[in-house]
C-alpha cells in the first residue's frame, strides 16, 4: 500500500489519532522519516492491550515491514506524574522481509511484539544491548527454524522522539540465530554480532532465511 505523497489517515485511523494524541505524535514522526508511506494500523482486542501495546503502525516499503508498537507509552493525555518520559518510556520497532504487492503482516511477528511487551509488563527488564534466547522459533512459526532469539538495539531510523508526554525510545526487535545467541550468552554481550550485523544490513532485517553470522 505505497502511496505517492503525504496521505490522510483513513476514516477510522483518523478517528483514533484525534482522540489519542500520544499516538498522533508517534504517527507524525515516523511520517517525518517515510513521508511517502501510509502504514496500515494493527489493532489488538482489549483484552489484549491490556498485557502490553494497543497495536501496531506497520509501513510497507520496499523489500520490507517496518512495525513500530504503540501502548507501552501514554497515547492519551498524560496521566503519569514522570513528565520527562511517556509512559514505559519505549516502544518496540521491528523490520522483517516483505514481498511486492503482500498488504498482510505475518501474524508470527505481531506474537513476538505483543510477546516482548506482556514480558515487560510482568516485570521483565528490557534495554538497549539486551538479549533473549527463545525455546521455539520465533512467533512458534516452524518456518522461522533455525531464528530463536532476539536482540534488542536503538531503531535504525529513529532513536528517539520527544512528545507533550515526554520522551520516546524506540527499541528495535532483531531475530538472532541459535548459534549468534549462543555466542551472546557465552560472551556475555551481543554487541560482536550487531556490530557485523549492521554492516551487512544497516536496516537490520530480522530475516530468518539470512545466513548466520559466524565470529
């Protein structure tokens, strides 16, 4: 759904973003980076929203997804008395292949992110340089194989993004291999694989059909 040109949110979308203003600045400031693309809005039942994030804005670009959540931070008025950060202070970002013309998000990463934030709201601390090995593949998409653990890095477009509730990270998901996560908790950093990572792919895709990065 790539459009040519800055585009209205549609009827419904537009609904949401005047009523969450929160949320209307995140919009608006992943629009500052892809001005060209009209991401489609994933939202989660209720029940569902409230073990971690609303849902997801997820942009179709070329060769890619691009989702970044929205609900870990105050997309409402402010409400908390912490006025530097918005609410957890984070929201997850992610980029996984995409073929021309799919207008459908796997369903295996919307698991993964809502995942990641319902451990967050359990108490788990989640940062910068911070790791997770998985007992399945991914999303417990068989398919995804041999890509069973996930690292946590600044997002490759946007790091940061100041709002009337206060300050938002985002956190963009990067799938590991078994063999790179292994090597993370024998070393104690991810930081090595990152690195090499980054330089073969700035975009830092979490593709679990790339080839393993071996130090």
């Amino acid at each position: 759904m790539r459009r040519s040109g800055r585009t209205d949110a549609e009827p419904g979308e537009r609904t949401m973003l005047e009523l969450l203003p929160g949320l209307t600045q995140i919009y608006e400031g992943w629009a500052q980076h892809y001005p060209d693309v009209q991401p489609l809005t994933i939202q989660f039942p209720p029940s569902d929203s409230e073990q971690g994030i609303d849902g997801v804005l997820a942009y179709p670009m070329e060769g890619h997804w691009l989702l970044v959540t929205f609900g870990l931070t105050e997309l409402g008025e402010k409400t908390s008395e912490e006025k530097r950060v918005s609410g957890a202070g984070f929201e997850f970002s992610c980029r996984i292949p995409r073929e021309d013309g799919d207008e459908t998000v796997p369903a295996w990463i919307l698991r993964v992110l809502h995942a990641l934030a319902g451990q967050y709201v359990a108490g788990a601390q989640l940062d910068v340089g911070h790791w997770i090995i998985t007992p399945s593949p991914l999303g417990g998409e068989k398919s995804n194989g041999d890509m069973t653990s996930l690292a946590i890095v600044p997002d490759a477009d946007m790091r940061i993004l100041d709002t009337d509730n206060g300050l938002v990270l985002f956190f963009q998901v990067v799938g590991l291999m078994a063999e790179e996560g292994e090597y993370a908790q024998q070393a104690d950093t991810v930081a090595p694989i990152i690195a090499l990572l980054r330089d073969r792919d700035p975009k830092m895709l979490t593709d679990p059909n790339r080839e393993t990065i071996r130090l």
